[in-house]
C-alpha cells in the first residue's frame, strides 16, 4: 500500500498541472495513495465562506501532507483565503519558498540568483482580523507575537546551518512599526547569537525588497513577517525567470502542505498552456520531506535536462527554445528524461536514508542543495515570553466624530476627563492634531483620543470605565478602546508626537 496523501485539483489551471505533476509522479514510480478532496470555487459557491468543506480536513489531518493545485478565492463578500484558512488551521507556521536561477535556459538578469525566503506563515496583517469603524475608515490588525517571531527565525537559522547556506537576512520595516516589527527584529537579533558561523544582517523591507529586485544574488536566506514575506517571494521567483518555475512548502509540526507559488489563471485555464514546474518542484519538495529523496532526485534532475534540452511551455519560451509545448507535452518530456541528469545546470541530490536535515516536530524540505553531512538537532520549544510587572497608565478611545475641526473635539472632550485621566493628545490616520496641530492636515472621521494619568502614574479598570460613561454622555459615539500599559516600566504602546 502506497504512502497516503491529500490532493486538491484546484481551480482555472489547477486541474491541468496536476494531472500532469501526477503522471510524471506515478510513472517515475512514486508509490503514493492520493485521497482527492474538492476546495476552492466550488465550495465558495455552495455557501461555504472557507471554501473547504469540514469533511476534507479529516482527510487533511489523517495523511499530514497535502499537494494543493492554486485556487481562486472570489473578492469581497466574506470569503477567505483559503490558503490562509489552511495554513493557520493546521499550523503550518513556515512558508518556504526556493527561488533560483536556470540560466541560460531561462532568461534572467540574474544568472548567479539562488536564495530561500522563509516566510511567517500565521500571523501579521494575514491574521485577517478586519473592520470598519466609521463612514470612512477600515481597520486591519496588525498582529505580531514572540512564540511566532522565535518559531520562524529559530526555523531560518537552522535551515540555512542545515543547508550548507551562509548568511541570512531579516526584512522588516520596523523604523515605522516599531512594536510589531521591532519585535521580529529583536527576537531575530537574540536568536542570531546562537548561530556565529552564519553572517547576519537586516534591511528596512522597502531598500530589502529593492535590492532583491535588482542585486538578488547577495542574498542567501531571507527571514520575513508573512506579508513581506507574500511579496519578496512573488518578486524573486520573477526576477528568477518566472513564477511559473516556483513551488513552495508550508511545514508545521503536525503537517505540510506544498503547492506552486503562482494564482489559479484562468484565462488561460483548459487551453493546455500552462507550466506545470511550480507545482512539480512542490511535489519534489513533497517527495523529500516524505524520506523519498531518490526519487526526488530522480524527477528534479529530469525535470533540469528537459529545461536544457529546449523543450519549454509559452511562458519561458525564448531564444533557446527549440520546441515550444503544452502542459501535458512537457509533463511527457520529463518523464522521457527520468534517469537523465542535466549537463549544464546544477544536478539535484537528495539524501535517501536523510531526507530532512531536520528532524521531527519541524521540517524543512531539502531543496537543490545537497543536505549538511550530519543531521542538525530538533527545533527547541519556543520560549515563552518571561512574565513582566504590568501597569495600567491610561487608554485610546477612538470615536467616530465629524461635528468640526480637531480644535472643537479636543475643547469639548476634555471636558469629560476625570481626576485620573486626562485628554494628552488627538491624532487622526495616525498624526497628530490636537494639541498644536496643522492646519493643513486631512482629517477623516476617525480619531484616536489619548487620556493619560498624570507622570504615568498606575490607575485600574473602574477609572477607565468612569471615563468611557463621562464620553458617552456627552453624545460621542466610542467604536473602540485600546489600554495603555507600561511592562516593567517600559511603554507598551507608540508615542504620539509631543510626547
């Protein structure tokens, strides 16, 4: 009996790459039990706002691994991603995303490109956590913890020691956010100090993201936040030579699903034009972390001298092509090649008997490089965050007001503070307009209004709850309230300006 695993068809193109991800699996002598189930347009159609029915992630939690073509998750209406749905249901908190160079067969600028972005996978803006609050203005939480942060960083250094990498790089843009990112960055920083062998640096996303683009070839591992992490993956797998060439895998501790890191098309969907390579490089990533590193070996390499030989789908077609062909006509070259090797091009070489350099919870699937010669050690257990002395000074409420300038509302609120709390400062989109604001600053209907106690001095709950009455009574209509806390004397919330 075959290994079990999950299969999801997909929609647009999806149902076309996988046939032929499957033929070039079966006929290279893969012994897997696929278990079909139905997502993506289907299922939202069906009322389902997850697009996947309960029924299939028995499936998904009985095998642990899932091959899943692209979908396409309708816009607006309440649907979610389901790739998103997936990731976080199973815990899949590692995103890993291969991005390399097959010059000259593939046109690129980047001949020399050959790096990883390892992605957050959980958190971030993709938490979901969305509202609107007035006429004018949406918010979206922006969620950042130190178990997800020490998890993924942990996850990055021991992939790159593991794969004979040498350096990595955090990306964030924690000049700005400095709570949420600044975070990530300071767990990346204590981390890195338990890996003095691998260089180690950290760039503001927007220069990080522009030097990709245009220098990839200084990079090696990438560490990111999940959104980041979303766009530099797209941008590299372009800059590599296509999208269409990339797959990826998302590993947690109870699971792992891999898929090809491109949409579901569907302009093209049904014509026999799509590039199956994404999804293929995912299933041999799927088939390493499976312990069949042979095998792997076997369909990557054959895969490598069908991109030498010429033999190319539409989307990669360029001046050594020598025949242009369909899905299924590439899928078929592969298979013809199965026990070639490429000449030119890097061969693979996966370890059989060690298919992941890191053992079980965590496991990340080894990729064009061969593994390091000895096993690294399991993943440590996440630290939990050591427990501070937490003082309550004070609270945002934001209210939903438009009844005249900053001047009036920062006038007729402070009317309601009480002896504990008082009106310090207004901001609106995040800027300050009361005290001392500018005149020309755009204002919505949204404002953020900072009552403080006086030099930070501790108050409780019943303070707070006697302010929100005295606001509410005076006609303003709350929408929400954020507490200002200092953790062992240190602000737990941004300044505003002035302060």
């Amino acid at each position: 009996m075959g290994i079990p695993i999950t299969v999801a068809y997909g929609d647009g193109i999806g149902p076309e790459i996988m046939a032929a991800t499957l033929i070039v699996l079966k006929e290279a002598g893969a012994d897997l039990e696929p278990e079909v189930i139905e997502i993506g347009e289907s299922i939202y159609q069906r009322g389902v706002s997850s697009g996947i029915e309960p029924t299939s992630w028995e499936s998904l939690r009985r095998t642990g691994v899932f091959l899943k073509s692209p979908v396409t998750t309708p816009q607006g209406g309440g649907f979610k991603s389901l790739n998103v749905t997936i990731r976080k249901g199973l815990g899949l908190y590692a995103n890993v995303r291969p991005c390399q160079a097959y010059a000259p067969f593939v046109r690129t600028l980047h001949p020399r490109m050959d790096l990883v972005i390892i992605r957050e996978n959980e958190e971030d803006l993709y938490a979901g956590i969305e509202h609107r609050q007035t006429d004018e203005v949406m918010q979206c939480l922006k969620l950042i913890s130190r178990p997800g942060c020490e998890r993924i960083v942990r996850y990055a250094f021991e992939f790159a020691r593991a794969h004979g990498r040498t350096k990595v790089t955090c990306m964030t843009k924690d000049n700005i956010m400095k709570l949420t990112d600044g975070l990530f960055h300071q767990v990346f920083d204590e981390i890195g100090r338990d890996y003095p062998e691998l260089k180690q640096d950290h760039l503001i996303i927007d220069i990080g993201a522009a030097r990709l683009a245009d220098t990839p070839e200084i990079f090696d591992v990438i560490v990111t936040p999940n959104l980041y992490g979303d766009i530099l993956s797209d941008i590299a797998a372009q800059v590599a030579g296509s999208v269409g060439l990339a797959g990826s895998a998302n590993i947690g501790d109870h699971g792992a699903m891999f898929e090809a890191i491109h949409g579901s098309a569907p302009t093209i969907a049904g014509k026999n034009l799509a590039n199956p390579s994404g999804l293929l490089q995912a299933a041999v990533m799927m088939l390493v972390h499976l312990g069949l590193g042979e095998l792997a070996t076997t369909i990557r390499n054959a895969w490598l001298r069908t991109l030498e030989d010429g033999l190319h789908t539409a989307d990669i077609a360029g001046t050594l092509t020598k025949t242009t062909v369909g899905t299924l006509e590439f899928a078929q070259a592969v298979v013809e090649r199965l026990g070639q090797r490429p000449e030119r091009l890097k061969p693979a070489s996966f370890e059989a008997d060690n298919p992941d350099p890191i053992p079980a919870p965590a496991h990340p699937p080894s990729l064009t490089r061969a593994p390091a010669p000895s096993p690294a050690a399991a993943l440590p257990a996440y630290r939990r965050a050591p427990e501070t002395s937490k003082t309550l000074v004070g609270v945002d409420l934001f209210l939903n007001w438009r009844e005249g300038s900053p001047e009036d509302l920062g006038r007729t609120l402070s009317k309601s503070a009480t002896p504990k709390l008082t009106l310090c400062m207004i901001t609106n989109r995040g800027v300050k307009v009361w005290p001392n604001g500018l005149p020309e600053t755009f204002c919505t209907d949204h404002w953020r209004c900072r009552f403080m106690s006086e030099r930070q001095e501790p108050i409780d709950h019943r303070d707070i709850l006697e302010l929100y009455q005295r606001v509410i009574q005076s006609g303003f209509d709350v929408i929400k309230t954020e507490n200002l806390c200092l953790f062992d004397g240190v602000p737990g919330f941004a300044l505003g300006q002035g302060q």
